[in-house]
C-alpha cells in the first residue's frame, strides 16, 4: 500500500519550543508574584496558560503537522470542556 | 529570530497518513483525549466552583508556588525528552529512544514523588479530602492527573520493555507516537491546572 509521508519538526526545533516554554512559565511565576498589576493578572496569566497550552498542542503533539481531523476532534472535546464548565458554574449561580 | 526551513522540518517515514489503520488507532486516540478533556473540564469547574468553602480550614494560602513551579517545569521538560523519544524512534534510531523514553520516565516519577511530598504536608496542615469542599475538589482533581501521570509511567515503562526486547520496531513505531500524545495531553491539563488552581488562587 503506497503511504504518504509528511514533515515533521526536528529535534532542534523542539529544543527551541521547550526553551520558549521554559521562559513563559518563569514569567507566569513573576508575573503570580506582581501585587501592582491588579486586576490585569489574571487575565495576564490565563492569556500565558492558554500560548503553553496552544504551543504544546501544536507542536508537541503534532496538530500544527497531522491531518485537520485530528485538530476537529480535540477542539470538539475542548469545547464540550467549556461547555461543561459554563454549565456547572452557570448552574451554581458562580458568575 | 530566522530559523532555515530544512532545519525545523524533517520527513518522517513510517507516519503514513494514508494507512487506515494507522489513521483509525490515531483518530481513536483524539477523541479520547477530547472525552478526557471534557472529564477535566469538569473537575476544574467543581474546584473552582468550592475553592473558597475552606470550612475555615486551610486554603489556597498553603500552596507552596515555588515548589509546584518546579515541578510544572519538570512536567514541561519531560513533554521535550517524550517528543525526542518519539522523533528518535521515527528516526529509527532504538537506542537513543529509549534513553529519552526512560528519561521521561524518571521525570514522571520526579513530579509523582513531588505530588506525593505536597499532598503529605498539606495533609499535616489540615486540608484533606474530607476537610472541606475546597480539600476534596482539589486532591480529586490533582490526584486524578497524578493518577494519570502514573499510568503514563506505566505506559512508558512497557515501552521500553518492548523495545529492549526487539519487539518495538519501525512498524510498531506508532505505539510511541500514541502513547507520546497521551503524555503531552497529561502535561497540557497540568498547564490549566497550575494556571487555574495554583497561580489564580494566590
């Protein structure tokens, strides 16, 4: 059976994602510790969360690379996640 | 920063995109990991739903963030060591594969140990699972991606068994990109799980 082949990153590409990684993580940390930044923090934090997230999905686990199918069926999952978590929170009065 | 296109890009020759079956064990694992994504989902909306009923027990206060900073980072180094043991085996190169396989193990259980110390001394402050509601969503949530992490270990660790047997060659290949995304899903949970349950709280 013919097999198609496709591109994958190499090893030193994954070096200089985990690296990135590594230094967004440190800066979440301090930016945890900064009193001054108030109220933006949490957005602040949750806009760094979400980059890790993305990063490692796209890169680590090959949805940058792999079939769109793949991509549909785990965004599918994570908005069923969001669902699920609007719904319990919406349903205990927590907004 | 310019990086050459040839040297972030390789072909990998035993992906075979076009393999129904290789497709259809993928396809199965993706939506797996999209219900474990739901599961979590849940677990996080319960944490955050009690995350103030502390029974005027201990609460977010008693997290030690510098400590679960470095085990986020032992998590994330080993997402690196488990994508160079996948890349090693597409390269098929067994040897190397296994030394980052069994140096993801030992990271895994790094974090495991980690886990454990942690829940040990917040247990000696107070907050266990029956302490408050804030106690039992919190060890059923991190517990739960501890669990995960173990039956990650397991995986890995059967892996290597497999391929210091002979049994792991190039058309097995697959089963180290399988359990490679079942590792990075365990690390991006964590990801939400240290930004949601530890950063946000303090």
């Amino acid at each position: 059976m013919a097999t198609t082949t496709h591109a994958h990153p190499t090893a030193k590409f994954y070096w200089l994602i985990a690296a990135f990684l590594a230094v967004v993580t440190a800066v979440e940390i301090g930016i945890s510790y900064i009193e001054v930044l108030g109220p933006a923090q949490a957005p602040l934090l949750i806009t760094f969360g979400i980059v890790k997230f993305i990063t490692v999905a796209a890169v680590f686990m090959h949805l940058r690379y792999d079939l769109r199918d793949y991509r549909t069926l785990f965004l599918f999952g994570l908005l069923g996640a969001l669902v699920v978590f609007a719904v319990v929170l919406a349903v205990f009065q927590a907004f | 920063m310019a990086i050459a296109a040839d040297s972030v890009f390789e072909e990998s020759d035993f992906e075979a995109t076009g393999d129904p079956i290789h497709r259809t064990r993928k396809t199965a694992m993706w939506i797996w990991l999209g219900s474990e994504a739901f599961f979590f989902g849940a677990m996080i909306s319960t944490f955050l739903l009690y995350r103030t009923t502390t029974n005027d027990g201990p609460g977010a206060e008693i997290f030690n963030i510098p400590f679960t900073s470095a085990s986020s980072f032992i998590l994330l180094t080993s997402s690196l060591t488990m994508v160079l043991a996948d890349n090693a085996f597409q390269r098929k190169d067994q040897r190397q594969g296994r030394i980052w396989l069994i140096g993801t193990i030992l990271l895994g259980l790094t974090f495991l140990a980690g886990q454990i110390f942690e829940f040990t001394e917040f247990v000696h402050e107070g907050l266990t699972l029956s302490s408050s509601p804030f106690g039992s969503s919190f060890y059923m949530l991190t517990g739960f991606h501890g669990a995960h992490v173990a039956v990650g270990v397991l995986m890995l660790s059967m892996l290597v068994a497999f391929s210091l047997r002979g049994r792991l060659s190039s058309d097995h290949g697959m089963n180290v990109e399988l359990t490679a995304l079942y590792w990075h899903f365990v690390d991006i949970v964590w990801i939400v799980i240290f930004t949601v349950v530890y950063l946000l709280q303090i």
